[in-house]
C-alpha cells in the first residue's frame, strides 16, 4: 500500500527497530478510507424483543420472512425465537397462535397482554436499542412521536392539577405506555375490572387524576370508551414512583406493614435508628407506589440492582428477610429490583446515621426429621440469632457452604465443632444489646428451651409424661385442701 501510493516505506534499523517514516505516517490517512459500515448481529434476547414489538403493534399479518428482516437471522433462529416467546406468553395466559390469512398474532385477556407489553419494553431515547424499537413501532404508527410529546404535555400539567412530583424517568415510560394502549382502545379493545377493584381504586386522588388525563387523551383522539379504562389508568399512576410527601392513595394496613419491616430491619442488622419515625415515613412513601406494582403485575426495571448487589450484598440480604411482612400483605414475590430499592433505602439511612450492620455469619441447620420440622426449627432459630443465615440440610455432605456453625438433630461422623448453649448465648448476646441498651435496661439474653430439645430428645418425652401424670394428679389432690383446681387446656 505504501509502495502503490509513493510513499516511504518501512523503515529498519538495528539501533531502532522496525519503523515508518514521520512523513508518511502523515499522509497515510489521506490514502486510506475505512469501512464505517458496521455488521451487528442481535442477540437472542434482543432477537425476541424485535419481534415481540412487531407482534404487539404491527396492524399488518406477520409471517416467518418477517421476522427474518427485522431480526437479520436465519429461519431456525426466528422459530427458535418464535418458540421462547411462546413460553413467556403462558406466564402471562396469553398464546402466540398462526392463521394463514393473520400470520402469527397475540391471543389472551387485555389486561394480560398489555401488562406482558409495559413488563417487556422500557423506551430510552438515548438507548440504541430501544430506538431500534422505535422506529419498528413508528412504521406502524407514523404519529407515534407525536402522540408521546402529546402525553409527555399531558402528565407535566396533571402533576400541577394534583400537587405531586413524580419520577421523571416513571412518567417517560407511561407516556410510551399510553400510547400503546391507545392503540389497542383504537382497535375495540378494551380492559374491564370487577367491582371491588374499581371501588377500592375510585377513592383516592389518583382516580381524579386519570379522569382529567383520560378526558384529555379520549378527547385529542376521538374515543368513546369504558369506564374501566379510567381504572385502568388509574392503577398506573398509583404505581408511578413519587419524589414528593403528598401520597395519592392510602392503603389500609400498610403502615403497620412498614413499621414491622423496620423493626425487623434494625433486630437483623443489630443496629437501632435514632430517626425511626422518619425511616418508616421515607420508607412508606416508596411502598405505596410498589404496593400496586406488585399487586398488579407491574415491574419495576432497576438499572441498579446488579450494583446493589454487588457492593451492599449485606444490606440487600438483610432487606430480603423483612420483605415477607409486604409479600404476605399483597399476596404476591417481590423480585430483585423492588428489594433493590428497598435496600437503597435502608442502605441511605444507615449511611446517614453512620451505621454498619453486624458480621453475618452462616450456620447450617441438619435436620433429617422432614421439611416441616426443618422449617419450624430454622424459624425459631431466625428468631433467636438475628446475626445468622441459616442453610437446611439433611446431611451434612448436601451443604454447599462452608458453615460457621452447626445445629443438628442428629449424630455426626465427622469431627466437627457442634454449637453448645456456651456458643449460643455468645451469639444472642451482640444481637441483644440495642434491646439491654435502650428498651428493657439490664435484660439479660436466653435461650428459649425448645431450641435444646433436639439435643436430647429421650429426656423431652420423660419431663412430658412427668409433668402430664404430675398435672393429672393436681386435678385430684388441689380441691381437697380447697386450693384452686387446675385444668389441662
């Protein structure tokens, strides 16, 4: 190349090496034109979002040799794709079903589908992705863009209606949100709630809110719909993230919901906020939204949760085990993102105050006894040792951790450390501290004798029959002195 356009070749010298010349190196780039043209191929994860868009909002049949263009693979990667998509669908009741004059289209309820559309897209405009998503979308719906900004308007003026300051990145995704679902009102379908659910979403500000954007959004587009879509939108901005204290809903119970969360929080991380009432107030106005997340079926995409997890992995832990107190109140798991915010909660405050939890230590729990009896005697010992994590086993060769302590109901061949009553109090006694400290002044850390029964099993069913016969006999001999007389409840 150097030679063809006369320029100085490469130069060799023994002192220097292998070089060129500073006048060439010059001028190079005035003979040389890169390729700007780049080849990315999609993964499959991407492969099936592609597709996935062009089902949701496509107006037009869609056929193998269409997802082939879009996705730029070959036949087998798009029936592959085709058949994992098919799989997610079940989890929402919805089917992927093919008829020669539709092509391949999305079957199932209206709330289902749509819930599938906002868990499965989140839409950033300084994404590369997502404005691939865009432009498949815009060739359906030329206005799309137009019909975002119109939403985006719509939103900033409902904030000042309602006295509220939402998370600018939660209105971004609703605005993309309902313009999908104007799509679907536009071709006759339409979501429907009971009831109780109407009822119980029709008494908090967020209803009057959806009445003065749907009016809007009905209105600019023409549409006579049901009343469950103001329900239905309703539910959405109950679930947009709050940065203000004015809550546009209340929830019956959630309080004392909140407040269990942190009391467990503070005995699991042996520490005891000095601002109590204002954690559980920050902490209630982050619930509020979640609760109709979850209860609804909407995710909450955190772009942090791999971070949090990585760098607070203790605090992430310690906020998983206060989490069942809201799963059991909506009825529903809590996945990793939700939890994450959560933990970024705690995580600040903690910071604030200048608290560090306790050393986490793991403990295994070998119980050969059944599941249930397993359970029982891991929750009793959650209760007991706040600073531990406890992993059940059967045997102890299933454990896939080593293990800082063992509590077993059974013999062990090996020689391993087993934990005493010496080793227990030693560690209720860091857990009990705050407790000694500030609420109960010189209270002095137990053990509850049910947790030493397995220990000694022989000696549990002899002190039973003794103190059953012992019972039996104070029934007779008691009236006779004219004492109060006992009865076995």
């Amino acid at each position: 190349m150097l030679k063809d356009n006369q320029l100085d070749q490469v130069q060799q010298v023994k002192s220097v090496g292998i070089f060129i010349t500073t006048s060439a190196k010059k001028k190079i780039p005035e003979h040389v034109k890169l390729n700007k043209k780049i080849q990315y191929e999609y993964t499959a994860h991407e492969r099936q979002k592609l597709i996935l868009i062009l089902l949701f909002t496509s107006y037009e049949p869609i056929y193998v040799k269409d997802l082939i263009t879009v996705t730029k693979a070959s036949r087998n990667s798009c029936l592959n794709d085709l058949k994992a998509i098919k799989q997610q669908a079940r989890q929402y009741r919805l089917t992927i079903n093919y008829e020669r004059s539709k092509g391949y289209y999305i079957h199932g309820p209206e709330f289902e589908l749509r819930k599938w559309f906002v868990n499965a897209f989140t839409f950033q405009k300084d994404n590369d992705f997502s404005t691939e998503l865009m432009s498949i979308w815009k060739e359906a719906n030329p206005c799309l863009i137009e019909t975002v900004e119109h939403n985006v308007q719509l939103l900033q003026v409902l904030q000042n209606d309602l006295d509220v300051q939402l998370n600018p990145e939660s209105i971004e995704e609703l605005t993309w949100h309902i313009a999908f679902f104007l799509e679907r009102m536009k071709q006759g379908e339409y979501v429907f709630l009971t009831k109780d659910e109407k009822l119980a979403l029709e008494n908090n500000r967020a209803y009057k809110g959806a009445e003065l954007l749907s009016q809007e959004l009905f209105n600019s587009n023409q549409l006579s719909v049901p009343e469950d879509e103001i329900y239905y939108l309703t539910i959405f901005l109950l679930s947009l993230r709050s940065l203000s204290d004015s809550p546009m809903s209340t929830v019956n119970g959630l309080e004392d919901v909140v407040r269990k969360m942190v009391i467990d929080f503070q005995r699991y991380a042996c520490i005891e906020f000095e601002h109590f009432r204002a954690v559980e107030e920050n902490l209630l106005i982050h619930i509020r939204p979640a609760f109709y997340r979850l209860k609804y079926g909407i995710s909450a995409k955190n772009p942090l949760t791999k971070s949090i997890k990585e760098k607070y992995g203790d605090v992430f832990e310690l906020t998983k085990k206060v989490l069942p107190h809201l799963e059991r109140f909506v009825g529903a798991a809590i996945n990793d993102d939700e939890a994450a915010y959560i933990t970024m909660h705690f995580g600040g405050w903690m910071r604030k105050e200048g608290s560090q939890p306790a050393e986490r230590k793991h403990a295994l729990i070998v119980c050969s006894s059944g599941i249930g009896t397993s359970q029982i005697l891991k929750s009793q010992l959650e209760t007991l040792f706040s600073t531990l994590d406890f992993e059940v086993v059967t045997s102890i060769e299933e454990s896939i951790t080593n293990a800082d302590l063992i509590f077993t109901t059974v013999s062990l061949q090996k020689q391993t450390v087993l934990a005493g009553v010496g080793m227990l109090l030693a560690e209720i006694i860091p857990a009990f501290k705050g407790i000694a400290d500030k609420i109960v002044p010189n209270a002095k850390p137990a053990l509850d004798a049910p947790v030493v029964f397995p220990f000694a099993p022989n000696a549990v069913i002899i002190g039973f029959l003794f103190s059953f016969l012992a019972g039996l006999g104070s029934m007779f001999i008691l009236p006779v002195f004219g004492l109060a007389l006992i009865v076995p409840a």
